[in-house]
C-alpha cells in the first residue's frame, strides 16, 4: 500500500498558536478566562486531530480507453472507506489535454461507500494519462490530512477525428501495374473463391457453381475475393514549425485529421496506405491494406509530436526506396521555413508519380492567432507562399492552398475526384 | 433553498461577532468595566445599549454608502483624521500646560479624558456597526473591523477586570467561552462559507457535509467548553498536587483534563492507520 503524507492547513497552526498564546498570557496576566479560552481550543483541535477515517479503497474505470477528437469518456469511481468521522476527499488526475464536460474529477464525500462518475472530453489526439486518484483523509472539521496515491494510471488513446467527405477517389489516383495481384478479403472480379450466392439475370453463365445446383436444385453463383489497385503514400510534415496556432487546431493537426479521413475512405476502397512523417525524425510505415491497417496508421497519426526540423526534401530521399512505382503521393505541409519543398516535388514528379499538395496556410493560422491587422511582414510571407504553390503546380503537382477557415470537410471535397 | 443556503453561509461568521456582542454585555457586566479606566466611572450609556446604537449606525452608514461612496469614505476618513488631531492636540496641551509628573498631566487631562470617552464608546459600537455595515455592503474592510473591535471589547473585559487587582480574582468563565465561541464561530464559518458557498458541486453532497461539519463542530465545541471549565469545578483535590487557587495549579489542572486527548492524538498522528 502506498504510504500516506499528512499535513496540517493554516487553520490548524493558528489555533494550536491561539491555545498556546492564550496559555502564556494567561499564566502571565494570572487571568482564568485567558486559561478557559486556551482549554478551550486546544481540547477542539486536539477532538479534532484524533478523529479520522479508514484508509479508503478506491477503484476508477473508464467506459472506454480509445475514442476519437472530441468524444467523451464517462469514469466511474467507486469510493469505499470505514469508520464514520471525518470526511473524504479524492482527486482524480487527468491530463491538462483533457477537459471536463459533466461533473468534477474532484470529490468531498462523507465516510462510507459511495459513487462519483464525470465526464470527460478529449479535444487533441494523443496518448494522455489518467490517473492515479489522490485520496485525501480529513479530519470532521478540515484541520489536517492523510494523502495517498491509488491505483495505477492508465493511458486513453485519442484517435484524431476522422470526416466521412465525400466518397469517390483521389484525384491523383491511379491503376497500379504490379508482378502480382494483392488479395483482400473483400467480394470483388479476382480469382480466388469468396462465397456462394443466389443467382440473378445479370450474373454471367461462367460463374454458375454447377455443383451446387446440384445439391441445392436453385441456381447459384460463385464469388471471388477483390484485388488492390492503388497504392497511396502520404508524406505528413510534423515539424515545430507546423504547430503555429491553436493546441487543438494548427497545420500539423489539420494535416493529421485530413490524413486519417483520407486514409479511411482509401482503405475502405481496398486501397494500401503508407505515412512517411518527418520532423524530428523521418519514419516511414510501408503501405498496408486489409483489416488492421487503419488502426494501425491513426495509432501512428495520435503518436506525432511536431518537433524538429527534418525537411521535405532529406525525407523523400530517404522514403524513396519505400515508395512504389508510380504511386500516388499527398504531402501535407505548411511548406514554411523548408528550402527543399521544390526539389522534393520536382524530383516525385519526374520519377512519375501523380503528387498532391494540400498546404494549410501557417502564415494565415499564425495571423489569426496574434491579429487581423495585416501587416507587410504578413502580406510579403503570403506572397512567397503564393509564389511557391504556383512554382509547385507548374511543375506538374496538383496544390490546394488551405486557408484556416475551411474545414476538413473543404480539404476532402478538394482532394476528391 | 440552495440560494438562501448560500446568504446564510455568506453572513453566518460576521453574525457570530454581532450576536456575541449582544450577549455578552447581558450574560457578563464586567464586559463593561474597562470604562472605570477609560472615565472613572460605570456610569454613562451601558455597553448593551451601545450595541443597540451601532446596529442603527450600522444601517445608517450602509445606506448612505450606497447613495453616496465616495462622500461617505471621504467624510468618515475626515472624522478619523480629526479624531486622530484631537489626540495630538490633547497630548500636546497636556504635557506642557499640565501640573505634576506626565502620568499625572495625562490622566488630569479633560481634553484628552474626553478623547478616550468617545474613542471607547466608538470601540462599543463598532462590533454591532461594522458587522451590520459588513453584511449589508459586503465590506470586507468592515468585516475586519469587526473582528478587531469585538476583540478589543471581548479582551478589555477579560483581563482588565483581572488585571485591574493584584490577586487573581475569579471571574465567569463564561465570558471566556462565548468570546471563544463566537471566535471559533466566525472562523469556522469563514471555512464554511469558502468550502460550500460557492462549490461548484453535487448541492445534495454539499449539504450532507456542512450539515457533517456543523454538527461536529457544535458538539466538539460542547466538550471543548466541559474540559475547559472542569479545573474550575473540581474544587481543592488537586491541591495535594499544587494549590489549585493559583493560576499555575489550575493551568495544570486544565493540562490534566485535557491530556488525554493530547496523548491521543499524538498516538494517532504517530501510529496512526
């Protein structure tokens, strides 16, 4: 069991002062009322400080521990203590990236079994802790206090938030030839058996499971398992330079967010995705496809801390040899303060592959965060930026400039075709 | 229910002060003996009355505050600052027109004498005064003065009295209990008012744990007061120990009663669980 620390309030110390001063003054002053009135408060603190409750056990549990941007987690605690003096104060420790929405991780109870459940938010992807509660023991009137940890924290995985858009594909996109196809377990025109159906008049007659027939008397048909198409590679900048703006909405999040919707239609699509995030580092994750992989890449998306200052440029060369022929790339970037954006994309391009660029606008994200007054050190980023993205689409890529006041939504009609 | 909750909490420690103050000139007259020294003499308005008075004044002062603030703390200072000249003046006249050594130039002194008369009637009023002006402004300057003056009242009936003879004179020790029971009841109550007052919290929770911790602190302040006065009615037995009509052999007396809980909540806060 974890060991308790006391500690006593400022209320405690000044009447155990008073009882003391009164007790002096009055062998002083020789005064009786002095003496009754030191007894006095003395025999209340001490009253006080000798009555406590039992060591209280404590359990709380979260309804879930994986939930997206903005969805809520109810934690249930369950608060069990003896005796019947004093009161019971706990604490439940959550990450300043979480918000309360209903109720208070903070709880004063009386002695006994009780209840205490609140809700909390989670604005911003990650991994946050939660947890230990701090269980505090008062004495009746809140003169002093046992404090001790309980439980183990636990980590609540917030996925970024993912927007539905709207379906169609990417317009990058396109058939891949490859050596071999790529089965996925979803029914489509492979070779490999799937299932087994009822006949209808459009079915053709080669599909017709004779067999069947035979056993069942009614016609029926033969379904073959889908083959992969599309490879899409996304390159996510997660540099410190992208987190200009808000916590909860900067260009490194917005890029995440719009990551994680795009990679969920794609997959839907039995497409494979692959992530190279460059910051601190460069990682590269291999396109997957298949069951798994989204939760895969929005464990990777919830991982990103910007930070650093890797660019562009040094993380295609180093992805290069990742990258299938031909595939499709989107990189999503503020593309401020990285001399490398044009030779990246010229050399993506001239090894033949359909690159998008969707920009949020960190001059834009920044401006809104300090001021509307536009200033000429504003106006000359802009056109430097503007400049870039028109150099960037001459070369053969397709760009979208992302002002902060469109939504993701706005990037996903944008992307698709 | 929860709103007039919350009033009561916000007013409770000021009328702690205001409620002793009435009670205490009733219970125990020699609340009012320091005017012997201040004038002389008892005679004059009774401290009771007084109280009465600085209820009124109390009123009186709220309303016009909140007519006219500014003119009112300009006023008020003004008379603060004049009373303040006055005592300069009479110290000033005193000592080098009067007759005799200082002390004596003082204490002949009518200008000063008339200064201390006005300064103790004021310090009379102020618990009554200054509490109502505290709860019907919310002052929280007024609220200190009320704290100050029901202390200076409270302690000038205490150990004047006392220390006005050589021996130790009994007196009622239940002038002592009320001034440490309004005391602890202001202070309590400011612990209330800051722990459940504005608690953004279950209302239901918060209910059952003031009532918890107004009850614990009625009864604890109950034993408190029985500990307190038990070397006062044990009579001679611990004379065999030490003479319990000193001032030293009650102290002891009073140790002894309260010990027990001392020990143990030592033991507890040592050992305990």
């Amino acid at each position: 069991m974890a060991e308790e620390v006391r500690n006593y309030t400022l209320r405690a110390m000044a009447y155990a002062a008073s009882s003391l001063t009164l007790l002096v003054l009055s062998l002083v002053l020789s005064s009786e009322l002095l003496l009754v009135g030191s007894l006095v408060i003395g025999a209340i603190m001490l009253l006080s400080l000798t009555t406590l409750p039992g060591r209280p056990r404590v359990t709380a549990e979260m309804d879930r521990t994986q939930v997206f941007e903005e969805e809520t987690v109810r934690v249930d605690m369950v608060i069990d203590s003896r005796g019947s003096w004093g009161n019971i104060e706990v604490f439940h420790r959550l990450s300043p990236n979480l918000e309360l929405d209903k109720g208070s991780n903070l709880a004063l109870l009386p002695p006994g079994r009780s209840r205490h459940s609140f809700v909390v938010k989670a604005p911003l992807r990650g991994y946050h802790p939660t947890g230990p509660t701090l269980v505090r023991r008062w004495d009746p009137l809140w003169l002093w206090y046992r404090e001790s940890a309980s439980g183990e924290p636990q980590n609540l995985t917030v996925f970024p938030a993912m927007h539905q858009g709207r379906q169609g594909t990417v317009k990058v996109s396109q058939n891949l030839h490859r050596p071999g196809e790529m089965k996925v377990k979803r029914i489509g025109s492979g070779k490999e058996f799937h299932s087994i159906r009822g006949y209808t008049t459009t079915d053709p007659f080669n599909t017709i499971n004779w067999k069947a027939f035979a056993r069942t008397g009614k016609l029926q048909v033969n379904q073959y398992e889908t083959e992969t198409v599309t490879d899409v590679m996304f390159f996510i900048d997660a540099r410190l330079v992208g987190r200009v703006g808000l916590m909860t909405d900067n260009p490194v999040e917005r890029s995440i967010r719009l990551c994680a919707s795009l990679s969920s239609a794609l997959l839907n699509m039995s497409n494979r995705v692959g992530l190279v995030v460059y910051g601190r580092s460069v990682n590269v994750t291999k396109p997957k496809g298949g069951p798994g992989a989204l939760q895969s890449i929005l464990h990777i998306l919830t991982d990103i801390t910007p930070s650093g200052q890797d660019t562009l440029g040094s993380s295609v060369t180093y992805a290069l040899s990742y990258l299938s022929p031909n595939c499709p790339i989107l990189i999503l970037s503020s593309l401020a303060e990285d001399p490398t954006v044009k030779e990246a994309v010229r050399q993506l391009v001239g090894r033949g592959h359909p690159t998008l660029v969707v920009s949020p606008s960190g001059v834009d994200f920044e401006r809104m965060l300090y001021s509307d007054v536009t200033v000429p050190k504003y106006l000359l980023k802009k056109l430097s930026r503007e400049n870039l993205l028109m150099e960037l689409g001459s070369m053969g890529a397709r760009v979208v400039d992302w002002h902060p006041g469109k939504d993701v939504q706005w990037a996903l009609l944008e992307v698709w075709e | 229910m929860r709103a007039v909750l919350q009033k009561a909490l916000l007013v409770w420690p000021v009328l702690c002060l205001i409620g002793a103050a009435f009670i205490l000139p009733i219970a125990v007259p020699e609340i009012g003996t320091f005017q012997v020294f201040v004038s002389g003499s008892l005679e004059g308005v009774p401290v009771f009355l007084l109280s009465v008075i600085g209820l009124v004044l109390g009123a009186a002062v709220s309303f016009l505050r909140s007519r006219w603030p500014r003119q009112t703390i300009r006023y008020g200072a003004r008379a603060f600052l004049g009373l303040g000249a006055w005592l300069v003046f009479g110290l000033v006249i005193s000592l080098f027109l009067g007759e005799g050594s200082y002390y004596e130039r003082l204490k002949g002194s009518v200008v000063i004498g008339s200064w201390a008369i006005i300064v103790w009637t004021l310090v009379c009023m102020a618990p009554t005064m200054l509490g109502v002006h505290s709860v019907l402004y919310r002052s929280t300057m007024a609220r200190g003065g009320t704290v100050l003056s029901f202390l200076l009242l409270a302690l000038s009936g205490m150990v004047y009295a006392q220390a006005s003879e050589v021996r130790v004179a009994h007196q009622d020790p239940f002038l002592s209990i009320i001034f440490i029971w309004a005391v602890l009841g202001f202070l309590e109550g400011i612990n209330w008012r800051n722990r459940y007052a504005s608690m953004d919290y279950e209302a239901h929770m918060s209910n059952i744990l003031l009532a918890r911790q107004v009850g614990f602190t009625l009864v604890f302040m109950g034993i408190g007061a029985v500990v307190a006065v038990a070397p006062f009615l044990i009579g001679d037995w611990p004379s065999t120990y030490y003479e319990s009509t000193t001032i030293l052999g009650k102290a002891l007396v009073g140790l002894m009663a309260i010990s027990p809980l001392a020990v143990l909540s030592l033991v507890r806060n040592l050992f305990g669980r």
